[in-house]
C-alpha cells in the first residue's frame, strides 16, 4: 500500500496527519460503544414488550449463566483468530470433552476430578495435532481443523454409542451452575475470568504482542525474532484447551453430555468473536467485545423467542450477524485503509 | 521491406522529470536488436510505453511496419499490431501443465466447448517440433527445468503474436524483457538458439538485458539508452564489449588496473565465510568493526540475497558466520538466533517485511525487544510508549507522535522507524538491504547519518543496493557481484557512483574467464 507521496514536501517536511486515534472522534466512539448501545435498546424494547418474563431475575441470570460455555468456546475461538488461524475443530473439542467426561464419569465411575484432568489433556492433544499439521505441513488452518473436527466429532458418536449420557456427579453441576453468588451461577464467574486472562495476555504479556504481529504481519514477525510457528502451535493449543474447558461447564451445567451439542456452537462462536473485533477495539479481536457480542446476540434470540418467534430464528440470527458482523469489520478495516 | 518498428522522438515526463527524452530508434526485420542501459535510463519506460501502461508526452511517432500508429497505445493494444512479450516472470502459471498454460489465450479469449485434450497436445508438441524443442506437453509447468520454462514462455509469446497478426502471419516483433538472469549460462545458449530460430521464420526480436556479454552474443545491433536519452546504436559484430560498456557508463573506462591490497587494517573482526544458498556459491566476506560494506552487482548476482542468508530468513546451505570469537552455522539459522547474537537486518519491502502498516509505530519499535527490555509476563506499556516516543524523536520521525498507525507515515519516517526499532538492540552486525528505496531526499541524509553513527558505534555494517550514488556515500568498500561469486573490490577512494556501475558490467568478464579457466582444469 502506497503511502501518498504527495504528502511530504521537497526537504522532507511531513503535513501534519490528523489524528486517528478512534477514541477521539464521534466515529470513533461510535464504534467503540455502539454495540453497548444497541444492546440496552433491545433490553429496553424487550423489556417493555414481555416486562413480567424477559425482564424478570430468574431469565437475566439463567442467560448469563447457561451462556458462559458459549462465551468460553468465544474467547477460545479468537485466540487463533488474532494469530490469523481458523479453529473450526473448537465446538467438536468441546462437545468430545463433555462426553470424555460423561463416559469415564456415568458409565466407567472414574473420579470426577480425573475426568475433567483427562478432558482437558484431551483438548491440549488435539491443540498439538492441530498445530502439527498447520506448521509442519503448512497446510491452511481452516482445512485441517474441519477435518480434525469431523474426526473428533467421529469419536464422540463412537465412545457413546451416538446416545446422550446423563448423570454426571453432581459435585461438577453444584460448582457449575448450582452455587450462585450474587444471584448468578458461577460459571458467569469463570467465563469473566478466562476474560480477564485472555485480555491481559493480548495487552499486557510479550506473548500477546506476539501473537498480534503473527496475525498481522507473519514475514515481519519472523525477521522481528518470532518464532512465528511456536506462537501459532501455542494459540491452537490454547483454543482447544479452553474448547475442552467449556465441554467440563457444558457438561456442569446440564449434568450430561450430548454428541449433538458442538454443532450449536460453533457458528455462534464464529458471529460473537467477528462482531466483538467491531467493538471496544475496533478492528481486532478482543476478549471484551467478544463477551459482550454473545450476551447481545442472545439477547436478541431470546428476547425474539419471547415473542413467540419460532425456534428457527435462532439460526436466522446467528447466520445473519455472522454475515453483517465480518462486512462491518471489512468496512472498519478499509475505511482505516483509505485513510 | 519496411523497418518492423520505428520509434522517433519519444518522450516521457513524470511530474517534471524527464524519464525518457527524445529516443528514437530502429529494429529492421529479422533482426534481433539489444536494448541496453543501467536502471533508471529509461529502459523500462520505453517498454511501458510500447506495452500501453504509459501514455508518452505527445509529439512521438511509432511506426510498426511501416505504418504509423496512433500514440498512445491502449494496454494489449500491442497484439493487434502482433507485438508480443515476454518479462522476467515469463507469466506461466506453475501449477497448470504445459499444454494449458500454451493455450491460455486462446482458451480465455474464445468460446470452446468440448476440447480434446489429446488434440491439444498433439497440437502443442508440433509446435515445440518447429522449434526443435522438446518438452512434454502434459507436464506441470512447475515441474519443468528454468530453461524449458523460458522457453515455453516465449513460444506462447510467438504463436500469440500469430494469431494477432494474421494478415502478414510471418511477421511480429517479439520483446523478451530481461528473460535470462535466474538462468544458468549454459540455458542461456540454449535460449539463444530459440531465439534465432523465430528469427529465420520471419519475426523481428528486441532484447532487453543488463547483461552485454548476452547482448554480444545474440543481437545484430543494440541500442543503449542513458538518462533517458539514446546515447547509440551498435553494430555487435563491429563493437567490442568495452565500446558497449563506455556507451552504458558514460565516461572512457580504462583497463583494469590491480587494485591496492588494504594492508593498513587490521585482523577481521567477523566474517562470512563459505556462504552457499539461493544463488550464492561459496561466499566468503571479512567485516571490520566500523566498517560499511557494500553489496552490489546485476540483477539476479546474488547480493541482494547475502542480507537474508546471513540473518536467516532464508535457509542457506551451507555456510558460517564468524563474530569475535563466536563461530554460528548458517546452514542452521534462524532469525531469532541471528537476534540472540547481536545481528539484525532491516529489509527492504517495509510494507511486507519490515513493520505490520496497521499497528501502531510503538507497537512496530518494541516488538524486537518486548523480552530483554521488559518483564514478558507483566509489560509496562506506558513505559513502552515512552520508549518509542524517545526514539522517535532520536530519530527525527515527523510526526512522533508514536501511537500513530505505521502506514499513515511518509515512507522516508517509515524507515525512520525501522531504524529506530533495530539500532535500539545496539547490534554487532547490521545488514541492510536498500535502506533508502522510495524516500526522500531529507530522509535519505538521515538514514545515511543513522548509519554512520552506528558504525562509529563499532557495529560491522553489510548494506546490499542497486543504488551506486548511495553505495559511494556511505561505503568504505564495495563488493561487485557476478553469477553468485564477488568478482570485484572496490576500496576508499576507488569508489564513486560511476566505477561501481563500470564494475557491475566489467565483472562479468572476469569472472568468465575465472570460470573458463577452472573448467579447463
């Protein structure tokens, strides 16, 4: 991209560049705080529409929390995505983790607390399988973890027999969901931490940085000293341990596992992880904006099946943010190229 | 018979400057004609201007077979007239097979269905026949020795000219733009016989190369452009390689004279020694603390390769690099190793290799020193913004303001930049590959002040460039490549803008003689 040359003088002097910090114009707040806004008027028009169900207690909090796993596959999902790979697998990690649990747990009677080690040393393998293929082979990351996915998918209809496992301890389901504080099921409490987390790893560690100039710049990575597969291999690994990590919350907060449940998942993830990158950091994919594009999205959907929209509006609503979502980052992203 | 192409009195004028001024020549029918000249002579406008990409200043005549044509040209305009190229990427597509890629026009031009494969390269080995080449037409294109690519490349150019030009099908002027400097020498004959080959069927050929051993070689005459002006035409078989390289260099070149041995230095501080890779074939360069070495020669010599080898962005083969005491393998290299030794590189595409244009100029200054300046787990990013902001300012970056986005910078304050960013480390080695494309002149004094002074810090500076005027500004010693092999020296007051340039042309001459003698042995 050509920087214009007409704007630099004859002895080198340089026009000044008016300033494109977007926290400073009405654009770019708009940008930043538009989605906050945009959620408290659909609260509003909801709430007046249905204020005895959508705007009681019971509703705010059972949303909050039964959508913390989605919230974690999210955070899971933009990791990678800052590094410029697709992690498609993420949703069959989850799903494979809740039904590792499940299995060992109801049929085979392992200990919980070994049954969650096990799930996620099961993510952390399928992070390094990933990983392998994407850096050794170089093959595009989109491919190799749809196809790693299917297999895991493969796996989770093998090891229980395609059926639905219900019963898992109840000491897993009383520290997900059961246990509230202030009114909310912990797992909300675990999803703000895991967010907490990835945003201090983006902004304030040297690996964050890093993944960031991966993502961004690969060949630039490289020369600045990155090892830019090491830093790959190790988003894709943090992906499917967090995919992992939400199966153990899914599998808490329903007390089964279900060999269907990824496919709900992923293009929710996917919607909530591009509409978070045109928020609070507008054009990039940050923990905060993800988080908050979940509740937003689900926001909408309930409040739309509160109207008594049928279930299909799911679909059409996430599909359909999914779309507007990466056109909004693209207009984002070339309106800052134009300038 | 009519010339095949008359050029008069073309011109071409960027924003006051004149890149072309006044050319006039001629090619005659079947003939192959140089054209010769160091970059920036205009060569390249002329071609553009002949391809349609340039409109030239009115007051231009082009006649292609005697007839005149209306400047300026559209872009492809050039096929109607059975003009024909060929550039230095040849415009193959590797993964295709030969038979497809032969075809392309054609089957992107015209409406076919139901093509039989088989017809089709039964098709193509008769063409190939006609030339007396071989090559298997279902082969993938990739697949194919560079020289068989080359030539594939320039069959498709000469049927395409056909079938533009069907009134006088034997006819057509082929432009083969520089197609043989990543060939080996012994391809390059090999070429030269296809080339002679089109001759005899009736077509003219322009040839354009840096090379005057290949424009002695395989041209009846050849005109050499200088400053945008024609300083000559040749007749080969009249000229000698000296008389061709006066007219390029501009000046009387005398003999070669022995060049003084620098005795007065002391033991090498650090070295290259034995670097193959890429083009490179057993390279060997001392450095000295202080000392700015330059890299230089044609395109496709190799120098412009040295800087990647040795930081590690590309594999080398074989090779070590020697700094104080410490001995590394360069065939087991990579870029954050060179950096744990103390050696960077600032590359030439800023864009693409040298900063990401998105993020911010801090962003870009700290990335190389996020875990020896900073606690990696727990980043001051205040303190980080501060440290950029000082060295922008260091630097003389306008504006330094350092949360600015690296793209809204000139590109003079963009190299501004990456200097900031990989003279902070205070490295022991520092190569530089063109430190001064695309910036402007106050810049360029900076970007030269900047290397100075790190060299007067006791860093050992590589710098590779096509830029003589700079090599003579800020070198002490300038190696002239030729064929992956340094061919000549030039030392202290040896070095001025025009030895270098008469050096990059004379150096291949030595080295084949160099060559001829060892394969005698």
């Amino acid at each position: 991209m050509a920087v214009s040359s007409d704007r630099h003088t004859v002895d080198g002097a340089v026009e000044p560049v008016r300033g494109r910090d977007p926290g400073h114009t009405v654009i770019g707040y708009a940008e930043q705080y538009g989605l906050i806004v945009v959620w408290a008027a659909l609260i509003v028009v909801f709430g007046a529409l249905k204020p005895d169900t959508f705007l009681t207690w019971s509703n705010v909090s059972s949303l909050l929390g039964s959508q913390a796993v989605l919230v974690v596959v999210t955070l899971g999902l933009i990791i990678p995505l800052t590094a410029n790979d697709f992690d498609v697998s993420i949703a069959n990690v989850m799903t494979l983790s809740s039904m590792v649990i499940a299995v060992l747990n109801v049929l085979h009677h392992v200990p919980i607390g070994w049954c969650m080690l096990i799930a996620l040393a099961t993510g952390v393998l399928v992070g390094l399988v990933n990983g392998f293929f994407i850096t050794v082979f170089r093959i595009n990351s989109l491919i190799v973890t749809l196809g790693v996915g299917t297999f895991l998918h493969g796996v989770t209809l093998w090891i229980s027999d395609s059926m639905t496992i219900s019963g898992v301890a109840p000491v897993l389901v009383k520290y997900v969901i059961v246990t509230r504080l202030l009114g909310i099921p912990l797992e909300f409490y675990y999803a703000i931490f895991i967010c907490v987390v990835v945003w201090y790893l983006f902004e304030y560690t040297a690996v964050g940085r890093r993944i960031l100039f991966v993502g961004r710049g690969r060949e630039v990575a490289r020369l600045s000293g990155i090892r830019a597969d090491r830093v790959r291999r190790g988003c894709l690994v943090a992906s499917s341990f967090l995919g992992a990590l939400a199966g153990v919350m899914y599998a808490g907060t329903i007390g089964a596992a279900d060999p269907q449940s990824g496919l709900s998942y992923l293009l929710p993830a996917f919607a909530a992880a591009f509409l978070g990158a045109t928020t609070i950091v507008p054009g990039r994919f940050n923990p905060w904006g993800a988080t908050l594009s979940v509740y937003f999205l689900v926001t909408g959907i309930t409040g739309l099946t509160f109207l008594g929209i049928r279930t299909f509006v799911q679909e059409l609503f996430y599909g359909g943010a999914l779309v507007v979502a990466v056109t909004l980052s693209q207009l984002v992203g070339g309106r800052e190229e134009r300038l | 018979m009519p010339d095949a192409l008359v050029i008069e009195n073309l011109s071409k004028t960027f924003g006051g400057q004149r890149a072309l001024a006044r050319a006039s020549l001629e090619i005659m029918r079947r003939e192959v004609h140089g054209l010769l000249g160091q970059n920036g002579s205009g060569k390249s406008t002329l071609i553009k201007i002949l391809a349609g990409y340039y409109a030239p200043d009115p007051g231009g005549r082009l006649l292609i077979d005697g007839d005149q044509v209306e400047l300026p040209l559209e872009p492809g305009e050039f096929r109607r007239y059975g003009i024909s190229f060929v550039h230095q990427n040849l415009g193959l597509i590797p993964s295709l097979t030969v038979v497809e890629n032969l075809f392309v026009g054609e089957l992107a031009s015209r409406l076919r269905w139901g093509i039989s494969w088989e017809q089709e390269r039964r098709r193509a080995t008769a063409i190939f026949a006609k030339y007396g080449l071989n090559i298997d037409p279902a082969a993938a294109v990739a697949k194919l020795p560079s020289v068989q690519r080359a030539q594939l490349a320039i069959v498709r150019a000469v049927e395409e000219m056909r079938l533009g030009d069907r009134r006088r099908p034997a006819r057509g002027l082929l432009v083969l733009d520089e197609p043989t400097p990543f060939l080996p020498k012994r391809d390059v004959e090999e070429l030269f016989a296809l080339v002679r080959g089109i001759v005899q069927e009736g077509a003219s050929v322009m040839f354009v190369s840096h090379d005057v051993d290949e424009v002695l070689a395989i041209t009846d005459r050849a005109t050499v452009l200088r400053d945008g002006v024609v300083a000559g035409t040749l007749t080969t078989r009249e000229s000698t390689r000296q008389d061709f390289v006066e007219m390029i260099v501009g000046r009387r070149v005398e003999t070669v004279p022995a060049r003084p041995q620098d005795f007065g230095r002391e033991e090498a501080d650090a070295a290259i020694e034995g670097l193959s890779g890429g083009t490179l074939k057993d390279l060997s360069i001392d450095l000295h603390r202080g000392e700015v070495v330059g890299l230089t020669g044609l395109i496709g010599s190799g120098f412009d390769e040295v800087p990647y080898l040795v930081f590690g962005s590309r594999s080398a083969e074989a090779g070590c690099l020697k700094l104080g005491a410490a001995i590394y393998d360069l065939a087991d290299w990579d870029p954050s190793r060179a950096m744990a030794a103390n050696v960077v590189l600032i590359p030439g595409d800023r864009q693409n290799a040298g900063a990401v244009a998105s993020l911010t100029v801090a962003d870009n200054i700290t990335v190389p020193v996020l875990s020896t300046e900073y606690s990696p787990w727990m980043l001051n990013r205040r303190d980080m913004l501060r440290r950029a902001g000082r060295l922008a300012r260091q630097f003389d970056v306008t504006p330094g303001d350092p949360s600015l986005p690296f793209d809204t910078l000139s590109g003079g304050n963009q190299q501004k930049v990456l200097l900031a960013k990989w003279l902070q480390m205070r490295p022991n080695l520092i190569l530089l590959d063109e430190p001064t494309q695309g910036v402007d002149v106050g810049a360029r004094q900076k970007v030269f002040a900047a290397i100075k002074e790190a060299a007067g810090a006791g860093a050992a500076i590589v710098c590779a460039s096509s830029d003589y005027e700079q090599l003579a500004t800020i070198c002490d010693r300038v190696l002239i490549f030729g064929r992956g092999r340094v061919v000549s020296e030039l030392i202290g007051g040896a070095i001025s803008k025009e030895s270098i340039a008469e050096y990059c042309y004379l150096g291949l001459v030595r080295l084949e003689r160099g060559l001829e003698a060892t394969e005698a042995d």
